[in-house]
C-alpha cells in the first residue's frame, strides 16, 4: 500500500506511489482520497488483464483531495471505505488473518450483522479489520449529549481500536486507515512487513516499499517499529502508539518478494542477494563454464556469486516480461505450470554441452 498526506492535491503522487507496487500484486487495486470540498472518493479496478497505470489513468482525472492511500492486492479490493460510529473512514491492509473464521464467529455475536461477500465466496479481510477496530468504542453506553465528543473523540479511539484487531489477529496485519484528518499507518505487531515514511516540502507519505516514493521528490524520513502506529498530516508525523521491541521481519522480502532498490532496516534488497550469491560462492568448489540466475530475483545472487568465484556470470534464461506475470499467483497449479514454462525463454548456444551453477532463490516453488 501507498498513502499520502499532503498540503495540494495528492492524486499525482498516490497514483504512482501506488503504481510503484505492481510487482507485489496482480489481481486487484484501488485509490481512496479525501477532499473537504467532496469528501471520500475512490476507485477499484481488476487489473489482472491490464497494468495499474492503464485501468487508471481516467480516475486520476477526476480524483482531488490533498489526503489518499492506495493499495494493489493479489485478494481482495480494497481500500475500503466504512462508516461507523467512529466516523467515515477508508481502509487498506496488507497481511494475513490465520484465526479469521472465529473472528468473524465472534463479531456475529457482539453484534455485527453481515459483513459482504468476495467474488470468491470468502469475507473481505480488510472489512473484518474494520469491524474490529469498531468494536473498541461501543457507544450504546453514551448518552446522546456525549455522542459527538465521542465522535470528535475518535483519535483515541481509532488507534486503540488499531491495536486491538492486532492483538486478536494470529498472524500479521499492517494497515493504513484515512479519515478527514489525517492518515493512520499501522505496522503489524511483529512488524513482519514493513511501513516506511517520507517527506518532502507539505507532504508525508507512508510506503510499504522504500523506493516507491523517490522519483516523487520524498526523503527518507523513518521506518515504523514493530506494533507502531502513526498519525500522518501535511505538517508531521505523530507516534500515537509506541514500536514493541519484538521484531520477527519476513526475511523472503529480501529474497523474492522485494524489489531491487528497496531497503528494509537499513539492508538494501539487492546488496542482500548479492552477499547471498557470496556466500554460496564462498562455501562451494564446483567447477563450471558459467553462472545464472532465474530472472528477476535471482539474478543477483548469480552476480554475488560469479564476482566471488571468478566464474562467468551468464544469463541462458531469459524472462519474458511483457505479458507472462508471476508464476506463483494464480491459485490453479496447472497455470502455475504453464506460466513458469511459457515466460523462460532459454539461449540454446549458453546451455547446450555447457556447466552451468543455475541459482535460483526459491525452488521450493
């Protein structure tokens, strides 16, 4: 997910903030911003045929408002907007809910009615978080003179509602929640993905990936700690509740998932695959004409690895990027198969009565 709160209008940044994500989803994306003069707007598209970009370019036409966050997701649509007696506000989520049948169980009996049906038959993740979030303010105990201090009230409540849904989730939930104030980011309780701010001159953005916000004029400003979250406006970043020491990072970000440029506490994505190349390097004796890598992420772990071993770096397969997407994605395993055999296209002349070291860095798939 990507989110900006900025003094002008943000739409231009949010976009390709968010666009900047693709490669970490290929089904599903969506914008939500906020203006005072229109109030919440958004839009969701299925971007499995088409690039981000190109399913919405004529929404960035028609979107204004100085506050947004945007996700891509390989599940469900979102952002969400919800309205509660917490106000209105709009929601997106990157984790995973392992417990989520007895949390739904568990939110029928405490009073929420329905939740709305996915495509797929399954409950929106991201509903379920803002139905926990709800709960913590029941305002069925205030007196109707008290219901808009409750309501003004919400910046107590919505971070501790935050930390709540985290605390009965099993697994990880990250979260960036917009109201008209300002933006809430949410890092998982054991900060096993990560959330990143920059800034720039009247604007904070909050990023999953480091890089995303670069080539739009933002800084570095800091990484969340594990269960930290913040309130983002044009003018700062808060902490409204403190990082937990207790990190357990998924480190298959800097092996696969991440993109090259990106860099998780303070360990860029390319340098750890290439010091992985290293030290597989370091380890072996084998002798052989050439190194590879299975394109894209593992290309550097070959690169590590022929500089280490004096080695040739070769590259025998070659990705076809314009229309094959990743292998892993589709639930059928018979596409799984055609994709990874229909985007490796092989350079006969490098293979053929050759020694080839093939580094890939996830067989296990």
């Amino acid at each position: 997910f990507f989110g900006v709160a900025a003094k002008e209008d943000c739409v231009f940044d949010l976009f390709f903030g968010t666009d900047y994500h693709s490669h970490l989803g290929t089904r599903r994306a969506g914008m939500a911003v906020y203006s005072k003069e229109e109030g919440y707007n958004r839009a969701i598209h299925n971007i499995e045929n088409a690039p981000f970009r190109t399913k919405f370019e004529h929404d960035v036409d028609e979107m204004k408002g100085n506050l947004g966050i945007g996700c891509i997701s390989d599940t469900e649509p979102q952002p969400l907007i919800v309205r509660s007696h917490l106000g209105n506000f709009a929601i997106s989520t990157v984790g995973r809910i392992n417990n989520i049948d007895a949390l739904v169980k568990e939110a029928f009996t405490n009073g929420t009615t329905h939740f709305l049906e996915m495509s797929g038959g399954d409950i929106n993740p991201t509903e379920l978080v803002a139905a926990l979030i709800n709960q913590k303010l029941n305002l069925s105990d205030i007196n109707p003179p008290e219901l808009t201090a409750a309501l003004i009230n919400r910046r107590d409540s919505i971070p501790e509602g935050i930390r709540y849904a985290q605390s009965v989730i099993d697994g990880s939930m990250s979260m960036l929640l917009l109201t008209p104030e300002g933006i809430y980011a949410a890092r998982d309780r054991l900060g096993r993905t990560p959330v990143i701010i920059g800034r720039k001159k009247g604007a904070y953005c909050a990023s999953f990936e480091s890089f995303a916000y670069l080539n739009l004029g933002y800084e570095d400003c800091r990484e969340l700690g594990p269960g930290e979250v913040v309130f983002l406006t044009p003018e700062s970043v808060e902490t409204v509740l403190p990082p937990a020491e207790k990190m357990k990072i998924c480190t298959f970000l800097w092996v696969y998932f991440g993109y090259p440029s990106s860099t998780y506490e303070k360990m860029n994505v390319e340098k750890m695959r290439y010091n992985c190349g290293d030290m597989l390097a370091r380890r072996d004796s084998v002798e052989a004409d050439s190194v590879a890598g299975v394109p894209d992420s593992g290309t550097a772990h070959a690169i590590g690895y022929a500089n280490r071993s004096g080695i040739p770096f070769s590259r025998p397969f070659i990705k076809y990027t314009p229309t094959w997407p990743r292998s892993f994605m589709p639930s059928n395993q018979t596409k799984r198969n055609l994709i990874a055999r229909m985007k490796l296209i092989p350079v006969d002349t490098l293979i053929r009565g050759k020694r080839l070291i093939l580094i890939d860095d996830s067989i296990v798939r």
